[in-house]
C-alpha cells in the first residue's frame, strides 16, 4: 500500500495513458498548466512501475499530465504504486475522479456507485454495510479527505434510485445538489410528477426550499378553497375565473356605508375566493371601514364552521373596536393572506373620515394619502417589505390600487407599485402572479343625480382633453 509506494519526478515522455483524454476541454489544460507555472505541482500523479521498456503506465491524475506538459515541464511528480490487479486501478481512478470539485451530485452518486458495485462483486455480490465503510476508507487513504459514510451511502441511494430519464436530464446541473435529488426523491411513487419538477428545475433553477415547497404540494395538496360568503351566493363563482370583475356599486354586507375609499366586499370576497385557504391566517393591513373583516367572517366551511383559523386587521386610525390600530410597516405577524387596499395618494383624507366615524388617538403623520408624494413612496416601499416579511413563502398579497389624475396628468399608481415590489434593486421582490381590473357598475336603474356626476366628469375631461378613469386593479403578488 501506500507505505511501499515512491514519490519521484518522472520524465513526460516516460509516461503514456492507455485511455483517450475525456472531460477535459483545452481551457482544462491551460487553467492547469497556469496553475503549476505559478504555484507548482500541488498534487502528484499516480503511475505503475515502469515496464520492460522503462515506460510508466498513468493511472490518475491525467489533467496534471497534459498541464506540465502544456506548461513545458519536462518532468512531473508522480506516485509509483504496484497494483495487485484492474479492479484496484479502477478503483483507484474512480477515487481520483471523486477528488474533483467540479463534480455535479449525480456524477458524485454515479462514481460511487461504481466503487460499491466494484466492492461488492469482490465479495460475491453479497449487500454489506462494510462496504460503504471501505469505501470512506479508501478515499482518506488515497486522497487524505475525510467523507462521513452516511454521505456516501446518500449520494449512492440517488444515483441507484432516481430514474435515468431524470439523471440524463437533470446530471449536468451544478447547481442541483444532492439536497435536491433527495427531495426529488421523496416523489419516487409519483414517477411522472416526478420527471415534470425535474424539468421544471433544468428550466429554471430552485432552491433546496422552493423545491422542498414543490414536493409537499405534490404531497400534501393544500387544503380547500374558501367558498363564497352567503350573501354573494347570488354571484356566479365562475365570475371569479377572469381578470375583469365588474363589481355593482351596492354593499349587501360589511363595512361602514357612507365611509369613503370603502372597498367592495366583491372585491374582498373575489380575493379570498382565489387565493386563501381553508385554515388560513388570513390580513388586512389596512381595514378601513372593516370591509374584509366582516366579508372574512362569513364565510364558513361545508360543516358551517368559521373558514379561516385567524382573521386579522389592522389600520393606522380605526374605527372600530375590532380592528387592531397600528402603522403597515410595522406589522409583526406571520400569516398566509394578505389584503390591502392602499390609499389613493392625494385623494380622500383617511384622517378625516376616521374622525368623522369616532376613531381615537389620531396618527396624522403617518397617514399615507396627504404625504408629499417622496414620502409617499418611501413609506409604501417600506410598507411592501413588511407585508413581504409577514407573508409565508409562495402565498399571496392582493394589493388593490387604481391610476389617478394629478394635475391633468396620468399617475399610474398600479404600475409603479409592480416597479417597487417586483423589480427595484432594494425591494421585496415579489413576483407578479395576476392583475385583475375591477369595474363598478350600478344595477339599479341611474339616479338623476348620479346621473348629473356622470355628466360632469365627461364635461371635464374633454375640457382637459382626457378620458376619465373608471377602474381599479387588484394586483396580485406571490411570495
């Protein structure tokens, strides 16, 4: 063994490789050649004793071969080692494979598949824990890196386990470690759910968690959608499976009615409807009127029971005893759903219509509508980042807001608010996942004086030649 082994320089004319080259590229090859010019030969190479004619044959170490001689070195360190046989010069070039860090997981799995394979048929093709020892063994001998045997008997189980549709798709990948084929194998019952994550990570790579979040969902289906609230029953819930809600302008529930900015309990209903689940910690970060809340509570379970495990709602000024007064960017909860409907920037004083509906200890400077719109911004930039901290990953906020005019001029609040949450350098970075209009309609039959505010705002915008805005958007971001 290594005790009668010798370490000398051998000539490279001296040396030959019964194998071809492979896996290395001529960027390979000068990457080491520069590397030995600058630092040396770190590591030897391992050869058998010379021949008849004083030539050694290499065994491992072929990339430091061709390196000292693309470096014009005429001389290379190499470790002389007497093999008893071929099945140990493959296991010793199986070992030296290992020892490269560039190895993906399903490389590493299949080398040391190899080694136990070679192992076990010397022992008659008898399963033996020994061997996964031996292996471990071997490596600290030859290489003097130390490798945990449960480690090896992982990268073992995935290479033995997971299909070769998937290994030839997926094998390639650096970045699909043996953290992941260990949860695609959680998935080996479902073969072709399977093969369509692995495709899906060779399309777009994931994290370790995302793809743990991935599995479960195959798993463990999440639990039932929320039905809607028994006063819209009337509404078809196929209504809900477009990007256009027309809305009609009435409240059969929830809410203050004569308190303005109030948002539809249509709306609301539409939101949980889509993307909350039974069991749900369910948020509006800023109630208002308690719209969402009261929309919340009425939706109930197929055994009658409240749908939602905790319903919680917060505002800067509320007006109600069960609304929680607190500022959005400070939010300190953990929940799956969130609501907002953000307050339209220069539009309806909140302060005011707090006051008007008997809120207590006012908080006028942080009230987001009558900021100059710099700090406007700021704040909502920082209010997405707590609501993106709250949130549990792969849930979702629906934020709604419309486009305003100020001045004549268009302010497209919903796209700058897509900006701030999903592209700038500094933000959440959510993902946009769908964008719903929402238009209000009256069912009823025009009032003469709804009507003559129709009429009013048509005579002003073609004064200042523009039309007039008449929808909101939901937009709708995943974590």
């Amino acid at each position: 063994m290594s005790g009668s082994d010798e370490f000398k320089l051998v000539s490279t004319s001296l040396i030959f490789w019964r194998t071809p080259i492979r896996d290395f590229t001529d960027d390979d090859i000068e990457n080491m050649a520069s590397s030995m010019m600058i630092h040396g030969q770190i590591q030897p190479i391992v050869v058998k004793p010379p021949n008849v004619e004083g030539l050694h044959e290499g065994v491992c170490g072929r990339l430091r071969y061709e390196g000292a001689k693309h470096a014009h070195r005429p001389e290379v360190l190499a470790r002389v080692h007497n093999f008893e046989d071929e099945a140990e010069v493959l296991e010793w070039q199986i070992v030296e494979n290992l020892h490269r860090k560039d190895l993906t997981a399903i490389q590493r799995g299949e080398a040391y598949t190899q080694l136990y394979d070679l192992r076990r048929k010397e022992l008659g093709g008898v399963k033996d824990k020994s061997i996964v020892a031996g292996i471990a063994e071997s490596i600290e001998r030859q290489t003097g890196e130390k490798k945990a045997e449960d480690i090896i008997g992982r990268y073992i189980q995935i290479a033995k386990e997971l299909p070769e549709k998937i290994k030839k798709k997926i094998g390639f990948k650096s970045d699909f470690g043996l953290a992941h084929a260990r949860q695609l194998l959680r998935l080996k019952d479902k073969p072709k759910m399977q093969l369509e994550l692995a495709e899906k990570f060779v399309r777009k790579p994931m994290t370790v968690q995302s793809l743990k979040q991935e599995v479960n969902k195959i798993l463990k289906p999440p639990p039932p959608r929320v039905s809607l609230p028994e006063f819209l029953k009337k509404v078809n819930p196929i209504f809900y499976e477009f990007s256009v809600w027309e809305v009609p302008d009435e409240r059969p529930e929830g809410g203050i009615v004569d308190y303005k900015g109030n948002c539809s309990p249509y709306v609301c209903a539409g939101c949980l409807y889509n993307y909350a689940r039974e069991g749900d910690i369910v948020m509006d970060a800023m109630a208002g009127s308690g719209t969402f809340l009261d929309v919340a509570k009425e939706i109930k379970t197929s055994e009658g029971k409240q749908s939602f495990r905790e319903i919680i709602c917060w505002d800067l000024n509320p007006v109600r005893s069960d609304i929680t007064q607190g500022d959005a960017e400070k939010i300190d909860r953990s929940v799956d759903f969130i609501f907002v409907h953000f307050p339209y920037w220069n539009s309806v004083n909140y302060v005011e219509e707090a006051e008007k509906h008997g809120a207590k200890n006012i908080d006028e400077r942080n009230e987001l509508s009558q900021m100059p719109f710099d700090k406007f911004e700021a704040k909502s930039k920082a209010i997405l980042h707590k609501l993106h901290n709250a949130l549990q990953t792969g849930r979702n906020l629906c934020l709604m807001i419309g486009p305003k005019r100020d001045g004549g001029e268009l302010l497209d609040l919903p796209w700058l608010f897509m900006k701030w949450a999903c592209e700038d350098e500094d933000g959440p970075k959510f993902a946009l996942e769908d964008k719903i209009i929402v238009m209000t309609y009256n069912p009823r039959k025009i009032s003469f004086k709804a009507e003559g505010k129709r009429r009013l705002a048509i005579g002003r915008g073609r004064k200042n030649n523009h039309l007039n805005i008449n929808y909101d958007e939901v937009l709708v971001f995943k974590k």
